[in-house]
C-alpha cells in the first residue's frame, strides 16, 4: 500500500482547540442589534383542523414584534426532504398548518423582544380545533376505513415491489422455510445541541442571511428558496458549529419559520427549540416491522428469501420512502439469493416526523435481518457463524440489485479479526457455566453500508483551492463539519496532493456564498466524493506549480513532485527546490505571473461497499430480566483511514449508539393523546460513561480504487451491527429469539415468561 506524508497519519482536528477551548461560535453564541427571539404555537391534538385563530390579544402584548398564521405566510406546498433536487418525497408540507397532524404541529408564531414576552405571546392566542380521527401505527392508517392524513394519499407516502427469479417455487422447493417478524422502535437523534437558527434580512434587499446547525447548507439554500417562492439569490446559508446532528439537521426543521418571522419583523430573529420541543416535535429515526420468509437447502444455502418492510413515517413524509428504498439497496449486499421479493410501505401516521438518522434505515434492517439469519441457522442446525460463512457474499458475486462494481472487500478479514478478538471458538468449545440464574451467551452480526448514494440521487461535491503566494493553501468547501473530523480529512487530502504540510491548509466551509455546491454530510458520502473533487482541484494546483518549478529548474516538469513543501526529484525524492519560492515565483513573475486556483466539481460513477461484524458477550439474569454486555468487538473495513486518530473516535462513538439502540433508547407515545411520554434526557435513555460496556474496535485495512486514497464510507456503519450482535447473542444466552428492540428488563423478561409458558414450565 501507498505512504503517503498526511494521509494515514493522525493528524490533530483542525476545531479541536476552539472546542475545547469554548472558542468556537455556535449559533446560540450570535449576536445582533435588535435580535428578536422566535417561538412557535403547537396543535395539542394529534389530528384536527383550526376552525377559528384569533392572534389580537397576542399582537397587543408589549414587546411582540409580529404574530403569524398560515395566513400570513406562502402556501406552497414542499417537502423538507435534504436532498438535491429532484424532489424525491411527495409535496406534502407548509410553513404553518391548518390541517394539523401530529402532536407539536406549527399552527402560529411569534417573535418578541425576549423568550419570555414570546411564550406570554404563545399563551394568549386563542385557537378552535375540530378534533379528527388519528392513527399511531401504520396498521391503523392502512385500515379500511381510516381517514386519509394526506388527500389522496391512502396513508401511504410509498411503496416499493421488486421481485427476482421465481420466490414461490423455491420456496415450495426449499428443505426448510423460517418466517419471523421484527418490530424495530422510534428513537431520536437526541443532539446535545437543539434546532437553532439565526436569520438576519438585509434591509435594503430583503436577502436573507440564515445562520444554521445545520448538515446541507447547499440543499437548505434551495429547500428554503422554494418554500419562501424566492430566488436562490436571496437567500446565503452560514453553517456555523454543529453540536451533533446524526441525520436530523439534513433537512430545514423550523428554519422556514424563522426566515417568515425575520421578513415580517425586517430584523434578526433566533429561533431556539427547547429540550422538550427537540425531542418531542422534530425528527426521529422511523420505527419499522420486518416479515422475513427464507428457504434454505438441505445443505444450508439459502434459494429464497422474501422481506416485507412497513415503516411508520409519521405526519410528513420527510425523507421516508428513501429510507426504505435504501433497505432494499442492501438487502442482497451480504446474502445474495438467486429468488427474492422485497416489498416495502411508507405509512403516513399521526406522530413526529420520521426522517434521516445515522444508517438511514440500516440499523433497523440489520437487527431484524440478522437476528433473522441466526433463528435461520439454528432452524437448519447450524452454528450461526458456519451458516453465515457458506451464504456469505464473495468478491466478484452478483448481486440482484447494486449500485457500481464491488473493488474491495474486507469482510472474511473482519470477522476472522473478530472472531479472535471475543474468542468466538474458545467459547464455543468451553462455554461459561450458567451462575444460578444468570446465563452467558455469544453472538455476531454483519453489515455492509454504501459510500453514497450514487446513482439514485445527484451526488455533485464541489471543491476550490488556492494556493497562496507562500505555497499554503485555502481549501473552499461545503463538505460539512458536524463533529466527524471532515474538515481535518478534507485538509489531509488537499495536503497530501499539494505536497504540502497539513498546517499550510486553511479551510473555509460551509458558506453558500463562498463554497461551490455539496449535497453535504449524509450517506457517509464526503470522503469518498467530495474527497475526491479536493484531491483533483488540489492537483490541478500541483500541475501549475510544477510547470513554473520546471522552468526554474530547467527540468521537465515530469521529472518533479512535492513533498511537504518541497520540490523533489520524481525518481530519487532528492530536494530540489523551496516550493515557497515556487509559488512566490508564480505569483509575482514579472510576465508570466499568475493566481493558482482551481475548482473541481465531482459526481462518482461508482459506490463503494464498507464492511463489518460485531461480536458480544451478555450475561442475562433470567430472574430479572437484566441484560448486561460483557464484550463488545466492533472490526470494520473502510478501506484507508485519512486520519487513524479520527476513524477511531467514529468507530468508537458508533459502536456506543448502536449499544444504546439495542439495550435502552425508545420514543414512547400516549396511545390515548398522541403525545411524546419521555421528552426530556431524563426519561428518555442514551448510553452514558457508567453504561458502555467493555469495547474493542478494530480496523482491517482495504484499499478502494475509486476514492481519492483508498477511503470508504465510515460515518454512519459504526452504528449498524452492533445492535443486532448483542441481540443475537441474547439469544444465544436463552435459546429464545427475541423479535424487538431494546432489550430493556421487561421486555428480555416478558420473552423468558413466554418462552417457559410455551414448554409448560
């Protein structure tokens, strides 16, 4: 494999200082003369219409600013969607509502002097519902005589049928059929920071400068556009430190809102969600049932498999449909099958908005899949890791459904590495003895995660350099910083093909007025595509570099290269030249001067496969019903990792929420209201430093030809198998399959009661 001077190496994070430091701007650090404090009137009922609003008493208030309704605002109907354009999710949003559909449904809003004076505002505005019918799971909005969420809609927000070979037959051929369901639960993005904004109108122009955390600076700029029925050029998007974001800022949220509230008032106003409003009235990652029917062969080779996926998208559609959609474009990643069926429903429900979250749908598929493929291994007799190895993809297979050629693949070394690491045999051969009630178990789960999502979407990531007259360089991007390092990956890779050091590299992203277009940070995609528009701007530089450097030598320019900011010789690496005075000579050459900026913009043609397998170890009281994960091993192929130090941390990070998803995190929902029960970070679980159980994360290193230096995807697959290897090895522990998630105590117990209940016990 290729050394290279700053790929690879672990490099320090170009924010790492600021963060630390608490030097970095947030958008709740803004400040503005006049800046005037938003909030937002909620429908308390899950489904109604607004008959009357009346706002006088409100507007009356001292210290309000302006008071909207749907009246006061643009009626286009849009949907918050965050991807490029065309719109791939039905049209199905406002600004405001009169027809509300979910429990924190926007009917008003307000903008006052201060938060206070704002809620006061909220309190006197009074508002006559008429109270629908409303359905909190998709089996009830699919029943047949259920009112339509949507006009036209039939509850349905998409639908997706594909078929290959003939399901039926082999499945009638099959020497063993084991069918499963999986119900898979809403969870949230749970972000330290909430939804914020700051917009800012120019008086003059009425331009809007929109101040985010957000992941999709580009796709806000023409999502808010169109909603507002403006110009593009009206309105700049600023990202500024995004404290987490995990999927649920790939779309405008309230941003909408705040850009109606500053264009009424004419001065900047912020728009601060509370912890509450959060949790309870923006995103979450869609709860799903899986239906799994799979035909296996006398000899354990599967010949079908047919999957049936029903997800809860909530009120809007959002990002929902896509999300199925990218199931069923790794249903055959793993396991191919020569006869398969996939059929997939995004319901329309009367909850908060399901939409992008970490795996975008991949997480719920693995647990219920591979908990699917150890009940398949034990039906056939099988121990699940022999089953797995002999259905297993190989490089070169064919798959029924993929985007590009598969080039590399690290999977048989992930889980050898995995193996070893949790002591898969040694278990296996000299199980841990039950101690009084408590009982051990082993288990594994594999993933495969894209690097983009190319071709089913516009995948352009543009990439400017300049190289300065003392040969350092200013990167411009809209490849997003939210907390991953991209910025830091981005800066290695510019570094690395200018032959510069990393500290020669200032990067500016994140500006819509400064940065060339990027669909942004989501589907793991921004090393491996945006990486890529770097690397070619960054060398176009290099080229005019050398041909002033070849003049200054008298030596073809195919003779030279850089290294951390000199000039060498191609054949030798013997230094020739100050690549300072290089560029210095570019620049100020009496006749022959020049700037040295380049701009690429990059749309892949292929779409690289990572690679994983978890391991765990549990210990489960049957007593109680307490799980607890003794090991967990986490190895993954992303191919070369930019930045070692970096790819760790998301490794590591990853794994937790993907433990956290197994073991405790759920949205619970009042099935009389509608409303969110666990709305504040006290009710509602994620993992903390005294939870996380004993974690090995490994890397196994591939090199992927299609990326700017052997990189894969790496963001989102942490979060995939970890999941669903502790479910497995649940089951392992108690020889009972578990068919939801999180395994909290009730529910692992409820599963032992069942289970002794069926054997008469």
């Amino acid at each position: 494999m290729t050394q290279h001077s700053v790929v690879g190496v672990s490099a320090k994070r170009l924010d790492a200082y600021d963060k630390v430091t608490g030097r970095a701007v947030y958008v709740g650090d803004m400040k503005f003369e006049h800046l005037l404090q938003g909030k937002i009137l909620r429908s308390p009922y899950a489904h109604a219409l607004v008959k009357r609003i009346d706002v006088s008493k409100a507007k009356a208030l001292p210290g309000v600013h302006c008071v909207l309704t749907a009246e006061d605002v643009p009626h286009i109907p849009h949907t918050t969607c965050g991807h490029p354009l065309p719109f791939d999710s039905p049209l199905d949003s406002l600004i405001l509502e009169t027809h509300v559909r979910y429990v924190g449904d926007p009917v008003a809003a307000v903008a006052a002097e201060t938060r206070e004076i704002a809620e006061q505002a909220l309190a006197l505005i009074e508002v006559e519902y008429e109270e629908l019918p409303f359905y909190l799971t998709p089996e009830e909005s699919l029943a047949e005589n259920a009112m339509e969420i949507h006009e036209g809609s039939g509850n349905l927000a998409g639908e997706i049928v594909q078929e290959f070979g003939d399901l039926e037959g082999a499945l009638k051929s099959a020497a063993f059929v084991v069918e499963d369901e999986y119900d898979s639960p809403i969870v949230t993005h749970a972000q330290i920071e909430p939804h914020i904004s700051v917009v800012v109108p120019d008086p003059g122009t009425g331009r809007l400068t929109v101040y985010v955390s957000n992941q999709v600076p580009s796709i806000m700029r023409e999502r808010l556009a169109y909603i507002l029925g403006l110009d593009r050029r009206m309105i700049r998007i600023v990202k500024l430190t995004v404290g987490g974001g995990f999927g649920g800022k790939q779309e405008p949220v309230y941003e909408q809102i705040n850009c109606v509230l500053a264009q009424a008032c004419g001065c900047p106003v912020m728009l601060e969600l509370t912890r509450e409003e959060n949790l309870a009235c923006t995103r979450t990652r869609h709860g799903t049932r899986f239906k799994f029917r799979t035909g296996v062969d006398k000899d354990g080779k599967l010949v079908a498999r047919d999957i049936v996926v029903v997800q809860n998208t909530g009120a809007y559609a959002s990002h929902g449909h896509s999300v199925i959609l990218n199931q069923f474009g790794q249903c055959d990643s793993l396991y191919p099958c020569p006869n398969m069926r996939f059929w997939g429903r995004t319901v329309y429900s009367n909850i908060l908005i399901a939409a992008a979250m970490r795996g975008y749908g991949i997480p719920q598929y693995c647990i219920a899949n591979e908990s699917h493929m150890d009940h398949v291994a034990r039906t056939v007799g099988m121990d699940p890791l022999e089953f797995r190895r002999k259905n297993l993809y190989k490089l070169g297979d064919k798959r029924n459904y993929a985007a590009g050629e598969v080039y590399s693949c690290g999977l048989p070394q992930v889980i050898d590495e995995g193996l070893r690491r949790i002591g898969y045999e040694e278990f296996r051969k000299n199980p841990p003895k039950d101690d009084g009630p408590v009982k051990y178990g082993i288990g594994m789960a594999l993933s495969s995660y894209n690097s983009c999502v190319f071709p089913h979407s516009v995948e352009l990531s543009g990439a400017r350099v300049m190289v300065q007259d003392d040969a350092s360089a200013t990167l411009f991007i809209n490849c997003t910083e939210i907390g991953q390092g991209a910025d830091t990956a981005m800066a290695q890779i510019a570094a690395e093909a200018l032959g510069i050091p990393l500290d020669w590299v200032t990067v500016v992203e994140g500006d819509t007025d400064l940065c060339p277009f990027d669909a942004g940070a989501y589907a793991s995609r921004q090393t491996y595509v945006t990486g890529n528009a770097v690397k070619q701007a960054a060398l176009k530089c290099k080229a005019q570099l050398l041909e002033r450097a070849s003049k200054m030598l008298e030596r073809p320019a195919g003779e030279l290269d850089t290294r951390m900011g000199k000039v060498i010789e191609r054949e030798t690496g013997r230094e020739l030249a100050d690549l300072r005075k290089v560029a210095e000579e570019l620049v100020y050459h009496l006749t022959e001067g020049g700037t040295c900026c380049h701009e690429v913009g990059y749309i892949p043609t292929d779409n690289a496969l990572n690679y994983a397998a978890a391991f765990a170890i549990v210990a489960v009281d049957t007593e109680t019903g307490k799980l607890e994960v003794q090991k967990l091993v986490v190895c993954m192929d992303c191919g070369v990792r930019i930045n070692p130090l970096t790819s760790a941390g998301q490794l590591d990070g990853g794994s937790i929420m993907s433990f956290g998803f197994s073991t405790m995190e759920q949205i619970l929902i009042d099935p009389k209201t509608g409303r969110v029960h666990n709305d504040t970070l006290l009710d509602y679980k994620i993992p903390t430093f005294a939870d996380i159980p004993p974690l090995d994360t490994h890397f196994v290193d591939t090199c992927e030809p299609t990326s700017a230096y052997g990189n894969k995807s790496l963001g989102e697959p942490p979060n995939i198998s970890p999941a669903a290897a502790i479910q497995n090895a649940v089951y392992d522990a108690l020889g009972i399959p578990i068919h939801a998630n999180p395994l909290t105590p009730e529910r692992v117990y409820a599963a032992i009661a069942q289970g002794r209940n069926k054997e008469g016990v």
